[in-house]
C-alpha cells in the first residue's frame, strides 16, 4: 500500500512540476485557462444566488414587496 501511495505522489509531483514549468516557460496567461474562467463563473453564479436567497426568505412568494425586493436585489 505504501509502495502505490508513493509511486502515485510521485507521478502526481512529477505532472504538477512539468505542468508549472511548461506554463512559466510559455507565459500563458491564467485567464486563458478553462478551468479558471469555469472557477471564476461558479462563484460569480453562487454569490448572486445567495444574494437572492438571503433577500428573498422573509417575504412571501406573489406579494407586492417580494417584487419590490426582487427588483432591488437585481439592481444592485
């Protein structure tokens, strides 16, 4: 067990480190790499639904002030 843990560490160490030489050697730009831009829209995506959700619990669904706060919540 210890014998595939290491050679596991060490294949995962040896990706990681070519990995961070080939995007210093290249000067690749962080924000051209996927992962990033998706880490980026998730958590833009999941502060604007807290918000809404946080502004939304206290008022009952249909009434006039759910609306108002609705719209003030998107406005901001």
């Amino acid at each position: 067990m210890a014998v595939r843990l290491l050679k596991v560490s060490s294949l995962a160490t040896t990706v990681f480190a070519a990995s961070g030489f080939y995007l210093f050697d290249n000067y690749v730009d962080l924000n051209d790499i996927s992962i990033v831009r998706f880490g980026r829209a998730a958590i833009t995506t999941a502060v604007i639904s807290y918000d809404y959700l946080t502004s939304l619990k206290t008022v009952p669904y249909g009434t006039e002030d759910y609306w108002a706060v609705k719209s003030k919540v998107r406005k901001t």
